[in-house]
C-alpha cells in the first residue's frame, strides 16, 4: 500500500490555506495574523523572539508580520524593560476584537476538520502531525 502521504499532505495543506486566507480575510485579518491574535491571547506581551517561535517564523518574518499587524492597529510594539534590546508585542483593543472574531472562525474550521471522524480518530492524526516537529526540526542544526 502506497499512501502518498507527502502528496496528501501538500494538497491538504494548500486547500486549508486558501480556506483560511478567504474566511481570515473576510475578517479583517489574515491566517498569519489570526496565529499571532491567538498566540498573543495566551501571551500577551510576549517577546517577538517568543512568538517567532511559536509561529515557526524566522526574525525576518516575525518582523514583518509585526510591522503589518501594527499599522492594521491589532498590535503595539515597545522594548522590553530589562533588555533594551529585545521587542514585546501587546495586543490593542482593535486586536482582542479581532481575536474574537478569529476565535469563532476556528471553532468553524474545527468543526469541518473533524466532520465524520471519532474522537479516537483525531487524537491519531494530531499525535502523527506533531510528530513531525520532532521528525523534521525547524533548524537543521539539531
């Protein structure tokens, strides 16, 4: 049995994005701005190094989600207090609107996700998605 694992997945992945870029984007924000709205709901304030990390987003890339998601006024930006060096990030209250909006488009997609499959189901296919950020590290270097 061949599967085509890796030509199921880029499809899949492709069409998961255009549905998400339309419904995202019908909502003010995109999917890489919805991520940061979630992840900032949970961390408010957080180092953009932190978010980089959690959006899997190199320093460049984190930047420019920033600086966009900044002069949409979803977010502000200031130096941290102890290293001057180093950016927060915070949520305005454009941002927490959005959040909430985002929020109700995930329970959506969730629910199309997960249409016609067990509990037992999901719980399988998340355990193998997740396994491929050990498989397949962000750097090569580990």
């Amino acid at each position: 049995m061949n599967p085509r694992l890796v030509y199921l997945l880029n499809v899949g992945q492709r069409r998961l994005h255009r549905w998400t870029q339309a419904r995202t984007a019908a909502g003010g924000v995109t999917a890489s701005q919805a991520g940061m709205l979630f992840f900032l709901g949970k961390n408010d304030g957080a180092l953009m190094s932190e978010a980089g990390a959690a959006l899997d987003l190199g320093a460049p890339g984190v930047s420019g989600l920033v600086d966009r998601m900044e002069r949409a006024g979803l977010v502000e930006r200031g130096l941290d207090e102890h290293d001057r060096r180093a950016f927060r990030i915070w949520l305005t209250d454009a941002g927490r609107t959005a959040l909430k909006r985002s929020r109700s488009n995930l329970t959506e997609l969730n629910a199309r996700l997960t249409e016609g499959f067990t509990a037992a189901e999901i719980d399988v296919v998340a355990r193998w998605l997740t396994s491929l950020q050990d498989k397949f590290p962000a750097s090569d270097d580990e």
